[in-house]
C-alpha cells in the first residue's frame, strides 16, 4: 500500500545511464506525484484546529478509476476536517491509468491530511 504523507521533491537531471530500477522509481514517483497532486487540487482546508490528521485510503483501478475511498484511524475528531479530507479524494474519480509495471502498488493508497 502506497501511504503519501508529504510531497516529494524533483530529481536533477543526470546525463549517465540510468538503471532499470531507477527507471521504475522514476516512474513510481512520477504516478505518486500525479496522484497527490491531483488530489490536492481538490482538497479545501475547512477553519479548525492545528494539529489535526485524517488519512483517507482508497483503490485506484488499472484503468484509473478511484474507489472503496474511506477514512482510516476514526479520523481526526473533527467532522468538518474529516469531510474535507474525503471530499478531496471523491472529487478525484478518474486518474490516468498507473502504469502497467506498478499497478499493483498502487491498488491501495493511503493520503494523510493534516491542519
């Protein structure tokens, strides 16, 4: 299962060649990033408390589609935050297909929200 708790940095380019693992982390950070910042995009902070977590797990289809989206961990306590949060992936429905290579990791994906 893929748990995304922060967004990744960009590698710099490199002129040698790259391995087949590094090609296939490439393009596992490359999906992850697609994935969290699609989810983002969505993802409206309501006015709470700071400190606040909720982590919304899901399944992404190998033709992309998101579903069985649920909220991990009784959520944060907050309703607000926690409707927020799931919103944030429900809002999502359709990514590109991960790729063929990964698709297995990326069946169930974790996201942790926090305040």
């Amino acid at each position: 299962m893929l748990v995304a708790a922060a967004l990744l940095g960009g590698c710099a380019a490199r002129r040698h060649h790259v391995s087949v693992p590094e090609l296939v982390a490439n393009e596992f950070y490359a999906y992850q990033r697609l994935v969290i910042d699609e989810v983002m995009s969505h993802w409206r902070q309501p006015p709470v408390a700071h400190g606040l977590t909720a982590t919304v797990q899901f399944h992404i289809a190998a033709d992309g589609m998101v579903g069985d989206i649920e909220l991990l961990r009784n959520g944060s306590g907050s309703p607000g935050f926690d409707a927020a949060a799931l919103r944030a992936v429900q809002r999502v429905r359709q990514l590109p297909a991960p790729p063929s290579n990964l698709a297995d990791r990326f069946e169930k994906v974790a996201i942790e929200f926090r305040s």
